[in-house]
C-alpha cells in the first residue's frame, strides 16, 4: 500500500501551457518508508477525491 505524503503543484500563472492539462507531482511513500514519484493530472486527481494522507489506488502502482 502506497500512501499520498506530498503533492507539488508545479504550474503557477502565466507559466501554465494552454495547450496541456495542468499537472501535478505526487510524493508516495509505502510501508517501509521508500518514496516514489508520479505525475498526474490535477484534474484528474480532484475527480477521484485524493489528497495528502490518502490511499494511492493499487492500480496505479
């Protein structure tokens, strides 16, 4: 089981690209404290109601 430690938002302003989805890093963290890291859509992660502290879906991993 992975678990959300952290979530970086790495657009700001007028820096965001118009063409693409706004992203967002994802810091994972399991069982034995090993880290991993994902990139996500942000959209796509409010649809699925996630955030820091929540259960990373298994199938994703």
């Amino acid at each position: 089981m992975k678990v959300i430690k952290h979530i970086f938002d790495g657009d700001f302003g007028c820096e965001e690209s118009t063409t693409n989805k706004p992203t967002v890093s994802v810091t994972l963290v399991d069982e034995a404290g090993d880290e991993t890291y994902v990139t996500v859509e942000d959209q796509w992660l409010v649809e699925h109601g996630l955030d820091v502290g929540d259960k990373w879906p298994d199938d994703l991993d």
